[in-house]
C-alpha cells in the first residue's frame, strides 16, 4: 500500500480509537493532516476496506477499524519509540504530582500535630507558595487574644495573605532544619508583633518550605521547639 493510504489508516485508527465515533473523509481532511481532496480520502477509504483493514457499521457513516485492522496497526505501523517519549512524559508528571500531594499530605498531618501539641496555631509554606494553617481558634481562646480580638484579626490576615507571609519566611535566610525564635516586636511583620513566631525551613525530595507555631508570647518556648524538631521527622 502507498504511503498515504498508511498514513489515512493510521489517522483513522487514531481517530476513532479518541472519540469511538466513525471516521468521515471530511473529518480526516478537516484535521489538515492532508492536502487531497475528499474523494481522494474515500479512494483510499474503499482500498483499505477492500483489504479488510476498516468498515462502515451502517450504510452511508464513516468508517471503524476491523480486528485486521487494528492487527495490521499494531505490527505495521505502531511508533513504540514515540509512545515510549509520549509515555514517559506523562508518568514522570504523574509521578511527581502524586509525591506533591503526597507532601502535601504529611505537611498538613505534621501541622496538625503542632497545633494540637503546642496549643498554638500552626502553619507551613511549601512550594508553591501555599499557606496552609490550623489552629487559629487555640490563639483566640489565649486570655493575650480573647480582649483583643483585633490582634487576632490581624494574626489571621498574615496567615491568609500568602504571599506576603511566604515573602517575609523567604527574607529570614533560614538554615534548614533550624528553630529560629521571633519574641513580640522581634517580628518583621509589624501585624505580629503580639505573638511570638517559631519557624523552621525543611526541604524533601518533592517539596521545600516552611513550617512554624505563632502563638502568644507567653507559650512554652523550649518544649514548642522541640515539637518543631520532631515534627520534622515526619517530613
């Protein structure tokens, strides 16, 4: 068979096997795969069913593949190389979104730990710039939040403001691994400046960030770092 005629087989198969409809001639030329005319493509059409390749499940639609055809396909015409590429693409990308979701998925177990731990609230950064955070209803119970609820709003808006939260983690230059400790004013952000801060940088195979406690400064300083310390383990 001419090259064409492989070439029309092939897109056919291809055709049908994304959308199980019949394949019309003016389909095929629609795609712009080929610069002939539709009774070209039906000429074709009629060689490959001749030969048993294709067949028309109802008088007048477009055509399907026959066993023969898909045999002839897979023997004949079948690219493994580039299904191999196609296929390796897509894996390493599903591969690495399910190790992602996966961090994901201890980060938020490990800030869960913290805040239920440490009676604070928690938080992590991770790479996408993402804040995630609970624990906040630890903070407006504390007697420093309850009379002030402002500074609890404000506490809440850093968290929510990912951005500049992520921003001002990526300013500190933190070792990885190591509890940094910011007291009351020590805190670069002025919106802070009630709580004290304990935040840590972890990095894993699939994700790097942050994660910490913010509380009031009246908190158990040495055991809420060893939790962070812990914690860390888990990642």
């Amino acid at each position: 068979m001419k090259d064409r005629t492989l070439l029309i087989l092939t897109a056919l198969i291809e055709d049908f096997v994304e959308t199980a409809l019949p394949v019309a001639s003016k389909k095929l030329l629609a795609s712009k795969h080929f610069d002939v005319s539709s009774a070209t493509i039906r000429n074709e059409f009629a060689i490959l069913e001749e030969v048993g390749l294709i067949e028309s499940p109802h008088v007048s639609s477009g055509k399907i593949p026959t066993e023969k055809g898909y045999r002839f396909f897979v023997d004949e015409l079948m690219e493994d190389d580039q299904q191999n590429k196609l296929v390796q693409n897509i894996f390493s990308q599903h591969v690495q979104n399910y190790r992602f979701q996966r961090t994901k998925e201890s980060v938020l177990d490990t800030i869960r730990i913290l805040s239920s731990l440490s009676g604070n609230a928690a938080f992590a950064v991770i790479n996408d710039d993402r804040t995630f955070y609970l624990g906040l209803s630890n903070v407006l119970r504390s007697p420093e939040f309850l009379h002030a609820p402002e500074k609890a709003a404000q506490v809440i808006e850093i968290l929510e403001g990912q951005k500049r939260f992520s921003a001002l983690l990526n300013s500190l230059n933190l070792p990885e691994n190591q509890v940094k400790i910011f007291i009351g004013e020590e805190n670069l952000l002025e919106e802070i400046n009630s709580c004290a801060m304990l935040v840590t940088k972890f990095e894993t195979p699939d994700a790097s960030g942050y994660l910490g406690i913010i509380g009031p400064t009246r908190m158990n300083y040495g055991f809420n770092k060893a939790l962070i310390r812990n914690v860390l383990e888990m990642l």
